[in-house]
C-alpha cells in the first residue's frame, strides 16, 4: 500500500517500508489509480512513489516500451544507427502498417501472415481465417494501419511433452533473458520454453502469464562453467535478519497446515471404520457402530452421504479418493499442493517427494476394484505415511518463524475441529443414546458403543493412552475427558488449545490482549476437566457465581403445589444433550479464534478503486481484498 509517499508492506498486522520491488506483473496492471483501472495486481499510487524516487522496480515500468512488435520491423535499422552493426540474431521478419510498402505486402499475403495489434495484443493468424475474414480485417488494418503489424509465421521446434499421460512430440517458442551489467545487457545462458498446443497459436508477452506448460532451456557442453564469489562485504550479522512475512504467504502456511492435518485425519477415521467394518464381520444396519461412524466420517468432511445403495466400502473409497468432493483426502491433498506451490521456498525438497507418494497410494486405488477391500485399507495406511512423514519433516527441517508459527497454528486449529465434530457426531448418535443393544444375528461380540468410543480412540491415536490408563471397557465421560480435556495427550483439544496459544504468542509484536489470544484463554476455560466432569452430570461446563444457589446461600426452590397436590418434579437434564451443546459449543468458539486469526493476520483490506470502476462493479461485502 502507499501512504505518505511511501511504500508499506502490511506484516503482521503491522507496516513495513518497501525499498524495492521485483516486478512480475505488466506494467498496465501495477498502478490501479494511473494505469489499468481495475486491476487487483497492482498497488494504487505505485506510479507518482516511482516519479518521486522513493521505491525502486525492477524490471522498471515502461521497459516493456521494447516489447512492441512493431518496433521487429525496424530492428536492423536501429542497430545500424545506434550501435554501427548488423543484427547478430536476426529478428523474426515484420512489416509495420503504418509504412505504405509494409501495408501492401501485408494486405497481398495476409493468407500466409500473422497480424497482430499494437494497442490490445490480439493476433490473427493469416492461414486459419476463412476469405471474408480477411477482407474485414483489412479493411480494420486501412482505417488505423499505424495499429497493426505482420509477421511471418515461423516453424516452431519441437519438444518432448507430457500429454494425457503419454509423452509425445509438441511444438514449443522459448523466451531468453537479459540482465542489466554496467552499461550495457548479458544475456543469461538458457532461457524458459513454453509447450503450445498449435504451431501458431503463441501468445506474446512472458510464458509464465499464458497458463501454459513451461520447461527450463538448460545449455550443455563440454566446458564447464566457472564459478567465481560474489564481492561483498563480510557478513557480520550471524543470525541474519528476519524478512516481513505478507499476508498471501501466512496465509499459504496456515492453509498448508490445516489441509495436511485434515487429510491426515480423515484417513485415520476411515481406517478405524475400515477396521471395524472388515475385522469385526459387520454389517452397515441403521444405527450399528459402522453406520454411526459412516455419519461422523461425512459430518466431519461436510460432505452429503449417498444413498443407502451405496455400500460401505464404496463410501471409504470415496471419501480417500474423489477429487471433487470437499473434504476428502483426495481434494485435501490437491489443495495442500496448490497452498505449497505459493511457498516454495519456505519448504524443504522433501515436501514434493512425500506428497507424491500420498498420491500413488490413491492411484492405485483408483485403479482397484470399487469393492476390494484390502486394496482400500492398504491404500489407506500407504497415504497415511507419506502425511506423518510431512509433519516430521515440517517440525524438524524448517526454522520455527512466524510462517512456520502460522503452519503450526493451522494444525491445531485444525485438529482441534475435526476432533470436536467426530465427538458430537459419535457421542450424540441414536445408538449411544438407547445404550447397549444386541444384533439379531449375533453378528457383534461387543455393544456398538464400545466399539464407537474405540474407534474414536483408534481415529486419534489415544486407544494405547486410554487402555494404559484406565483399562476395561471404553466409557463416554473418560473418553471425553481424554480428548477434550486433558493436556498431556497431544491429541486432545485442550492441548491443541495451549499450542495455538504458544504458536501466536510468538509471533513478532504479539500480546495478550490480541483478539485470538483473548478467545483462547476463554476457550481453555471450557477444556478443562473440571468442565468435562460438570458436562457428564447434565451440568453447564462453566460455573458463574451467579449459577447456582450456593451464590445467594439458599437451596432451591421446591416445586409449586397445583390443585391436585404437589407438583411432578422436572425432569432431570439429559446427559447426551449436554455433551452434544457442550461440544458445539467449543466448535463454535473454535470456528471464532479462525475467524480472529484471519482478520489479524491473514487478510488485506479492499484495493483503492477509482470511482467509475466502483460503481460499476461493486466489491460487495467485504471488500475486494481476497
């Protein structure tokens, strides 16, 4: 943003004085105020900091002066005034409109032409266009011939490319590159080629914009290059400085965390249903133990459950490799990719090498039979690995900043919620509210409770925890206090508590008075076991001094006398009903502290607009700032 004549970069809730700015953007689209009205790439006002000299660009704005087609034309011209020399590689033959003998030609071999205009950068390729075409482009080309300009369509060469899963042949155009040295441009050795559908259909300007494949030009030879130091001075700061994190990239690091701890969650609850519906022999009847935790595996990825023809398998199979279903580990995976691509170089290497072996696993079972049971729990605990090797790797290799703070922060967030929703999802279902049912069949050697609360364990890795403990069979007030409350088991939601506390409260400027942490210490009052206990007795989780009687110091109230003798007693509070508003409760407060962490950290304000460009296209609620 610019304020004071100056250039900011918003970090943390705080600004930061930019000196220089690396331009990968066109030069229109980086001055909404000055130059393309409406462009959400740039920074309003960039433009009159640049005249003033208080930031400095590169590449600079107008340099893309050079990039006018129509200047092909003339390049052996300027070479000759300029420099008193031919071309060393000669330019790709034009003929500019705006010259009489350049417009003839053009207009006599358009069929073999490509005609591009100056202004906007459309082309028109000569051969495709059908003979009336051409006459109506012509007659565009007499009205403003200083506008357009011809080129000869060139061969392309070929590469090698991947396409449809098969490598084959296809045409590609490469884009060199220059450096400023001295007073004079090197030329960089390589450069970037760019695979193209149609030996015509090239786009101008830098690959990267077009949206197609690119690949790296590397030179080989046989001398090798040396390599010389850098002059500079001699580093005396051994620590180095701390760059100014942008919002885009905290972002990227919250999200990465978050989709990798969803993923990974998401495969152990489908391998704990697997596991009990393969291992225990049963079947998926309305409220069996595989039925509730069918509803708690498509609760927690908000995903709709099919219908009762799909069988239970295909709903696993679903759930781990369906691209298009929010929530599944498949969809996890795509969009940890897409988050990782925007940080590379916070990421180790071994980041991409993990993440492939999670999507091999999937392929594989996308290639097996749609009811094949041991290919789906082997595909199960192969991308499992790969997830519990990228968190070592993340809390092991990268250096604990404030972007690694924001990873670590979405992992527990996300744990946190993903844990909440399984609870209220298997604690509140039918079958744990009736108790302990038999199955007609003799089909089950222990109640469907107990096998959903082991389940649960199993999903959260705290079945070992539970059975060191506490021994026998699983009850609902335990298992609860273990998940929720208590703050030795890294799995717990207390403890995911005291690590969002941890994490944000290092970041740089952070306080106790910030709005998240503000929500986390009311928060960790509701994890606590105190709270747990209260729940499980059909009591509030939290006791104000004006709760209960002891506040006044009378006992309560007994109920009044009717007409026909004393009054029936209420009904004592349903437990069930207290743990699931309890648990929704702590989901809704969760679901706040991201909000929280989002507004301070995360999202930018809305882009200056001119006025006419806002009124047209409003921003609508929330700005235009995401």
């Amino acid at each position: 943003m610019v304020r004071d004549g100056r250039v900011w970069l918003r970090s943390l809730g705080r600004l930061e004085p930019v000196d220089v700015i690396f331009r990968h953007v066109p030069a229109r689209a980086t001055d909404p105020l000055e130059l393309q009205a409406g462009s959400r790439l740039g920074v309003a006002g960039l433009t009159e900091v640049v005249r003033r000299g208080a930031v400095s660009v590169v590449n600079s704005l107008g340099t893309g002066v050079l990039e006018n087609p129509g200047l092909m034309a003339f390049d052996e011209v300027i070479c000759r005034v300029l420099l008193d020399e031919r071309l060393r590689l000669p330019a790709l033959p034009s003929w500019w409109c705006g010259e009489d003998a350049a417009r003839s030609h053009v207009r006599t071999h358009l069929a073999e032409l490509r005609l591009a205009h100056l202004g906007s950068g459309r082309t028109w390729e000569g051969p495709l266009l059908s003979a009336a075409e051409r006459t109506e482009l012509i007659r565009r080309v007499e009205g403003e011939p200083h506008l357009y300009v011809g080129q000869q369509i060139l061969p392309l060469s070929i590469s090698p490319a991947l396409r449809d899963g098969r490598i084959g042949p296809a045409p590609f155009q490469l884009t060199g590159y220059l450096i400023r040295h001295g007073a004079s441009y090197a030329a960089l050795p390589g450069g970037l080629g760019e695979i193209v559908d149609e030996p015509m259909a090239t786009t101008p300007g830098p690959a990267a914009l077009s949206g197609r494949p690119t690949k790296d030009l590397w030179i080989v030879g046989s001398d090798l290059a040396t390599a010389t130091d850098a002059d500079g001075d001699v580093v005396t700061d051994l620590m180095g400085g701390t760059a100014a994190m942008v919002p885009r990239v905290l972002d990227d690091m919250f999200w990465l965390g978050r989709y990798a701890e969803r993923a990974e969650d998401v495969v152990r609850l489908v391998s704990a249903t697997h596991h009990v519906l393969v291992e225990m022999n049963m079947v998926c009847r309305p409220g069996s133990a595989v039925d509730v935790l069918l509803d708690a595996l498509h609760a927690v990825t908000a995903t709709p459950r099919p219908g009762d023809r799909t069988s239970a398998l295909r709903q696993l199979r679903i759930q781990l490799v369906n691209r298009s279903r929010r929530g599944t580990v498949a969809r996890c995976l795509a969009r940890l990719s897409h988050a990782a691509d925007g940080v590379r170089d916070q990421l180790s290497s071994d980041v991409w090498v993990v993440l492939a072996g999670a999507e091999r696993a999937l392929d594989d079972l996308r290639r097996a039979e749609p009811d094949d049971s041991s290919r789906l729990g082997d595909a199960a605990e192969r991308s499992l690995v790969p997830l519990l090797a990228l968190n070592g790797i993340t809390a092991e290799n990268m250096v604990h900043d404030a972007a690694w703070q924001f990873l670590d922060s979405g992992r527990a967030l996300e744990r946190a919620v993903m844990l909440v929703g399984l609870l209220r999802s298997c604690l509140s279902a039918p079958a744990l509210r009736a108790g302990v049912t038999a199955d007609a069949a003799g089909r089950w050697s222990v109640p469907p409770q107990q096998l959903v609360l082991t389940a649960v364990m199993t999903a959260t890795e705290s079945v070992v925890t539970y059975r060191r403990r506490h021994g026998g069979r699983p009850e609902v007030a335990v298992v609860l206090g273990l998940l929720v409350a208590d703050p030795s088991n890294p799995r717990s939601v207390a403890f995911q508590v005291q690590r969002l506390q941890r994490a944000l409260g290092r970041l740089p400027y952070a306080s106790a008075n910030d709005r998240p942490q503000r929500l986390l210490t009311d928060l960790a009052e509701l994890t606590t076991e105190a709270a747990v206990r209260r729940v499980c007795h059909g009591e509030p989780a939290l006791v104000r001094p004006a709760d209960g009687p002891e506040a006044s110091g009378s006992a309560p109230a007994a109920p009044a006398a009717g007409p026909d003798g004393p009054a029936t007693p209420a009904p004592g509070p349903d437990p069930v009903q207290c743990v699931d508003d309890y648990l929704a409760e702590l989901r809704s407060r969760l679901l706040r502290v991201s909000e929280a962490v989002a507004d301070s950290y995360l999202r930018r304000g809305p882009l200056p607009r001119p006025l006419w460009v806002a009124a047209e296209h409003p921003a609508g609620p929330g700005g235009g700032g995401m």
